[in-house]
C-alpha cells in the first residue's frame, strides 16, 4: 500500500514496477531452479501502476478487468467501478471481469490503444477506447534501465511529442 503523497518502484527479476500514491497491490510469484524470483500475478485492488516486463506472462487483475501481459510495458489505474488500461508497447489480451466473454487483444508499439473496463456497459460494450493519461515514456525508460533494457522506441533530441505528466 502507498499513502498520498508516496510512490514504490518494485523490481522482481526482470520486471519493474512504479507504484503511485493511494495505491494498493498484491504480487504473486515463485523462485525458478536457479533461485531466481518470477513474477507472475498482480492485483491492483485501487491506485495507479506502470509495468515493464519481457518474456514473462503475468496475470494482472483489476475489480473490473483480466489482462494476460505477454512481456511489455503497461500502464493501469483502478477504480471500483472502471479500470484504464493503456498497452504502451507489446502485447495484453484485456478481458472484463464482470463479463470474461468480453475481451480484446492489444499489440501496440507506442500507446496505440488505451482502455477502459467498465463494470457497466456503455453502449453495449464494457471494454471501450480511452485517452492517453498519467505516465510517460520517461517513466517506462527509467524502469527499463532498473531491469537493464530500453523500450522499443528511442526519441532523438527533441522529438517527443506525447503528454507529459505534471507533478
């Protein structure tokens, strides 16, 4: 759990994690033969995250959504009645927890599709498009580097022209 006002980054193997403030999480894993901690479950009960993993399927769960990560980077708030979840590169396969028949396959390469899981259906659909808030691609490269990486996308001087979080 984060208090207002705190933020954790959490690093398991090869997976990174910034925690925001009034956050709350539980992870779940196993050690591998070596010893080596795997990270294979997350659940965001409420808050804010920001996720980067590779060749590690992890099972991420929300009050309202299912998401199988497949090893990318990720970004996820969650609310009681709706979770925002953005595929910043790679891919998720995004389910409604409320309805598991409703689910989507997300590639991305740079935020390409942000959502919304909604407990209610709007229009019919509980998994509609969303905007592209609260984290950066700043933010993915410094947890990138914590695992020893850096995202699929590079930037040359001056050339990002995404939303910057303000603080």
């Amino acid at each position: 759990r984060t208090d207002k006002g705190s933020e954790i980054i959490v690093v398991v193997g090869g997976n990174a994690i910034i925690v925001r403030e009034n956050s709350e999480l539980t992870l779940g894993g196993f050690f591998d033969s070596a010893k080596r901690p795997i990270l294979n479950a997350l659940r965001l009960l409420a808050g804010k995250l920001l996720s980067v993993s590779r060749n590690t399927r992890i099972n991420f769960n929300t009050p309202t959504a299912n998401v199988g990560i497949r090893g990318t980077g990720w970004y996820a708030e969650s609310e009681p009645e709706r979770t925002y979840f953005c595929t910043c590169y790679g891919v998720t396969d995004v389910a409604s927890s409320v309805d598991p028949r409703e689910q989507e396959t997300v590639a991305a390469t740079h935020h390409d599709r942000p959502l919304y899981i909604l407990s209610k259906p709007v229009n019919g659909n509980r998994i509609v498009r969303a905007p592209f808030i609260n984290h950066t691609d700043q933010e993915l490269m410094l947890i990138e580097a914590l695992v020893g990486r850096s995202p699929p996308f590079i930037f040359s001087n001056d050339a990002y022209d995404r939303p910057r979080r303000d603080y």
